[in-house]
C-alpha cells in the first residue's frame, strides 16, 4: 500500500519549501497539483521531475477514487496546492478523507501557511484565535457576521481583492469604530504588506492606494484589543 504526503508550497518566496518537502516530493510516484502550471514552476526550480497531475476543486469529486486506487496499488502519492498548505480553503479534503476511509497512510508536513505569519505579523493577541476563512459572498453573509461580532477571540479571515474594501466597510458597520484590524498582503512576497489600523483607516488607505492585487488575510483583534 502506499501512502499519501500533504506537501506545504511557499506562499511567495519559493525558499520557503522545507528540504523535507523537497525530498518527499523527489521520492514520490506522483504529485497532484491544484495548478500544474504554477507547481510545474515549483517543481523546475528544485529540479523535481516527479510526474504531476491535476487535481482542483472542479474535478475533485470525480478523480478521489482513481487516486485512492493508486495508493491502494502501492503508488506513493503527494498533493499540493498552488500555495500554502492543501485542504485549508484548497482541495484536498475529500482525498485525505478518501485516504483514510481506506486505512491508507497520511502524511501531512508542517510548512507554510498565510494564517500563521498573518496573525503573528499582525500585533493581536495570538494565543486563541478563531479561522473562518472566505466568508459566503451573499446568502449567510450577513447572519456570520453578526456571529462574529460575538467572538472574543483574535479573528481570521481570508479576502480576495476586489472584495477588500466591501469586507472593511462591513467590519467598520459590525465591530464599531474602535476595532483594531489588520490587512495582511502578498505575506513572503517581494511587495508584502502589513497594514493595522481601524477598518475606516484601512477603508481610506486603500482607497487611496487604487488597484490592490495579491492574497489577502484580514485579522480583527480581540475585544479588548485597542
């Protein structure tokens, strides 16, 4: 039998692989990638030559047995993700799931990961945090917020960038003025960016700053953070 290997990539920076990571993916029979063109980048640079395949959100459902058949045939198998660690917000839980339905072997490296630099890097207490990763885009969204707003933990969240200043707006109107926020942006990337503040500073600020790219992780600080 063989065994599955979740593989953290770099979120930016590509040193930020481990060299144990490197290796597995070296060692391995196959690597299945969210994005093969953007692993195949990965993979030239450390001159892995392992053969990949895709696996992504919109095929899934449809491929987790074929590869639950090739770890049961004895294939040792990684996934990655086009950055960070897979399953969390990325496909990958259906196959770990799949994996151990089967009682194949997981394996799952330590490794990179936007939480973590975001809630450190941002300031906030960090010693109990909550993550809620997208939150839903229309039905439901306004229900969660009013959830969160009952949180007393550090909160997590992830944002893309045109959704930005729709998410610091809704932050402003449900934890009040006071509330202390932080933008994380293209975390381990040459134009990184940190930026705390209120969520109306942090409305002005990137209004002001025009067209925002990258991948975002928004923090709201404790309660009693000020």
């Amino acid at each position: 039998m063989g065994e599955l290997f979740i593989v953290p990539t770099p979120i930016g920076n590509l040193e930020d692989i481990t060299l144990r990571g490197i290796r597995i993916l070296k060692e391995v029979d196959l690597v299945l990638a969210e994005d093969t063109r953007t692993s195949r980048k990965l993979l030239q640079h450390y001159e892995i030559e392992t053969p990949l395949q895709s696996f992504h959100i919109h095929n899934e459902h449809k491929v987790v047995e074929r590869y639950v058949d090739d770890l049961l045939a004895g294939r040792n198998i990684a996934l990655v993700s086009d950055a960070g660690t897979p399953a969390i917000s990325d496909p990958g839980f259906l196959l770990i799931r799949s994996a151990y339905a089967k009682n194949v072997k997981v394996t799952c490296l330590p490794g990179a990961s936007a939480i973590i630099p975001a809630v450190v890097g941002s300031g906030f207490p960090c010693d109990r945090f909550v993550f809620e990763g997208f939150l839903p885009h229309k039905k439901g969204r306004q229900s969660k917020w009013l959830v969160l707003t009952e949180e007393e933990r550090t909160i997590v969240l992830y944002e893309s960038p045109h959704r930005l200043l729709k998410c610091l707006r809704e932050i402003d109107a449900h934890f009040g003025e006071q509330r202390l926020v932080c933008v994380a942006r293209e975390i381990s990337k040459f134009h990184e960016e940190f930026k705390r503040g209120t969520a109306k500073f942090l409305v002005d600020y990137f209004e002001n700053k025009g067209t925002v790219k990258g991948e975002i992780v928004i923090v709201i600080a404790q309660k009693e953070e000020r």
